[in-house]
C-alpha cells in the first residue's frame, strides 16, 4: 500500500445518520447507492462532481502531507490555472488550501484527472487506483478506498465516488451481490457500481 493509500484508508466517515448532502444543501435523492460519507468538506457551487472528487483527494492528499511540489505540478493543464503556491502566497492553512481547490476546480474539466492517470492492470488494484473511463463527456470516476482478500485468495475492495450534482463523497454499495456489498470482487470485465458501468480495463493509478 502506497503512502496515498494509507492516507485515503484513514479518511473518518460522518455518523452513520448523516445523508450526503450536495453543495447546495440538499440530501441526495438515492440514499440507496452508499453506505458512509466521507467527512470532508465540499466546496459550496457545483464542483466536486464525478472525477473531480477524486482530483479534489488527491489534492488534499498532497497539501496534508505537504508536498507542495506536486499540487503545484496540478496546475500544468491547458487552462493553466495559478499554482497552489503563489495562490496561497505563503499562508499554508486549510482555508487558503479550500479556497485554492475551489479555484482550481472552476479552472479545470472532468477530463483534466485523465492527465495525471496511467493504466494498470487489475491484477495490481490498491487503494488510491481510480475506474475512470477516458473520453466519456460524462467523466464520472471511482476511487479505491480499501482493499481486501478472501478465503480463496480473490482480492476485494470498497469505491468511493461522488456524482452530479456535486455532493459528499460518499462510500458506495456492489447493487451486483448483495451478500458481498459494499465490497466488490476483482474480476476481469464489467464493474457495475450503482450509477455507472465500468469495465475493468478502465483502472488506472495517479502518476
């Protein structure tokens, strides 16, 4: 397990009793798709939806454990957005760093996240790899939050995702198998999660 791993796998969650809300305050419509809710901040407009949650705990990833460097190199897209650094102009606390993710959000695109992935095959799945299909409009996107092994030796692992409209990032259910939700099975082929199908081959890793 990676050091992005270990830090997305302590994540707190919220009380069981708190829904996901999104970024306007509204509980989200289908409570049936997640199990637990990340207890993380959202920005307040219409940002953190699809993969850009998982390029927002990234980011967040990178500004606690302070490597500044790399949430700089964030901002090397095509909207070349300010980078972290001199937006924050040496004030390193959590409300310059929120107010820089929400910049840098409103300055980005669903497919921005596709510039920092590189495929991998499933065989090798740990926690912090992402299901992301390249080039759908749509964009939407899964993180690995867990990793598991059975009996007979099958990995298993939990997604975490947020949606649109922006919302909480939320830990989802497997509507495939009941029994092993919210864990899913490693298996070649079609991943169905609760709002989108993906394949496996759509797995891939932050560079």
């Amino acid at each position: 397990i990676n050091n992005f791993g270990k830090w997305l796998n302590n994540i707190a969650l919220k009380n069981n009793n708190v829904p996901v809300y999104t970024y306007e305050g509204h509980i989200k419509t289908n409570p049936n798709v997640y199990v637990g809710v990340l207890d993380l901040q959202q920005p307040k407009k219409n940002l953190q939806f699809n993969s850009n949650a998982l390029l927002r705990l990234r980011a967040e990833y990178l500004f606690r454990t302070k490597n500044y460097e790399k949430l700089d190199a964030l901002a090397n897209i095509k909207s070349n957005p300010i980078t972290f650094t001199k937006f924050v102009n040496g004030d390193y606390s959590y409300d310059q760093f929120f107010k820089y993710i929400t910049y840098y959000l409103e300055n980005s695109s669903p497919q921005t996240i596709n510039d920092f992935l590189t495929p991998i095959s499933l065989k090798d799945i740990q926690i912090g790899d992402v299901f992301f299909q390249k080039g759908n409009i749509k964009s939407h996107g899964v993180i690995v939050v867990d990793i598991a092994q059975d009996g007979i030796g099958n990995k298993l692992f939990i997604l975490a995702q947020s949606y649109y409209p922006s919302q909480d990032i939320q830990i989802i259910t497997n509507p495939s198998n009941d029994f092993l939700s919210p864990w899913y099975q490693a298996k070649e082929g079609i991943l169905l999660t609760p709002e989108w199908r993906f394949f496996s081959s759509d797995l891939m890793r932050f560079k």
